[in-house]
C-alpha cells in the first residue's frame, strides 16, 4: 500500500502530523485525487478524497468559527463569519497545504501536474480531506489540537487577518448602502457567450456603468 509503515511515503506522513495513524487508509484516501481513484482494501466505496474533503471542511469551519469566537469576544456575527471566510478560502487553504508539503502526498493524473494552479488547488482540497481523516481517526478534540498546531499557528495570524480585504463586493454594497446609491452589477457577455464559464460584469452606480 502506498501508507504502508515501512515505506518513505508514511514516514514523511508522520513528520507533517506529528503523530502516527492509527487507520493509516483513511490518510491513504485523504491524498486520493478523484482524477485516479482505486479501491482501497477495506473501503467499499471508490476511494477518492471528495468524501472526507465534504467532512474536513466542516470541521475545519467548527474548529475557526470556535477559535475566532474565543479570540474576538466582542465582535459581532459579521465580524466572525468573514474572518471565518478569509481562514477557510480556497487560497488560503491552498497556500497553507503548499507550505506543508501536501502536494509531495498526492496521488492523481499526472497529465495534471504540469498545471501548478491545478496542483495547488488539489493540496488545498487534500488539506480538507486530511482534517475530515483525522476527526475520523482521533476524534475531535485531537483534530482541534491539530488544527490549532499545524494549521493556525504556524499560518494564520487572525490579526493580520482581519485587516486584509478580500470580499471587495461587500464591501462596494457598504459603500452604496451608504451614500445612498444603487448598485446594480450587469452581465456584459452577449447571448451566444452565455453557456460559457467566464463572464464581464459591468458594476453600475446610479445607473452609470463605472
């Protein structure tokens, strides 16, 4: 197996854990891109990450909104929800699974790798579905501590944090809401370009496209 105890593969495991596995396939399936699934000895389903991403992503977001709630007692519900976003966004999470070296773990097409983007974003969604493994492995009060030590101290300063904007549309309705103004964004794309993935949005202020 790919996590077998004896291999440099688990060894290099145990040095960005910290710990040992006690089920070292759910670590396995952790790394599995859905670009190569495989049936993995002792799992029914197809053994690809998107499972434990679905339940490392909430308890990734129980853990932040936990800490955050902690550390910023007198902040309100706004406050909290998007500090929780800018900790839990697709770059962040991608940038930090980088820094750890998820990407040495992954298993997928390798036609893909020459798309570094594509390689990030995958460590970003590995990063999830190892959270999922270990909430699955050790519980949760562990995967809190893991989180906490591996994730948020080394990577995430909440008070640098709460300085960066990064919800720039939000923060346009503010500014609409309070002078008074509507605010009105337009899709510029003519019809034969709907089906498409990319679009221009115009943002218009009072009627004026700006």
């Amino acid at each position: 197996l790919y996590f077998s105890k004896h291999s440099k593969s688990y060894k290099k495991l145990v040095q960005i854990l910290g710990y040992c596995p006690y089920n070292i396939r759910l670590y396995q399936q952790a790394f599995l891109h859905n670009s190569h699934s495989v049936k993995v000895p002792g799992i029914k389903i197809s053994a690809n990450n998107e499972r434990l991403e679905y339940l490392g992503d909430a308890v990734l977001d129980l853990i932040i909104a936990e800490l955050l709630f902690k550390k910023f007692p007198f902040k309100g519900e706004g406050f909290l929800t998007e500090m929780r976003s800018k900790s839990v966004s697709r770059k962040m999470l991608s940038t930090i699974a980088y820094n750890m070296g998820l990407q040495d773990h992954l298993v997928y097409n390798k036609s893909i790798s020459k798309n570094q983007a594509a390689v990030q974003g995958m460590a970003g969604n590995a990063l999830e579905a190892l959270v999922g493994a270990v909430y699955l492995d050790r519980g949760y009060p562990f995967a809190k501590r893991f989180v906490k030590q591996k994730i948020v101290n080394p990577y995430l300063d909440f008070d640098e944090l709460k300085d960066i904007t990064v919800n720039f549309k939000s923060l346009l309705n503010q500014y609409a809401q309070k002078e008074k103004k509507t605010l009105e964004f337009k899709v510029l794309n003519p019809e034969s370009e709907k089906k498409i993935k990319t679009y221009s949005i115009a943002v218009c202020i009072n009627g004026d496209e700006i």
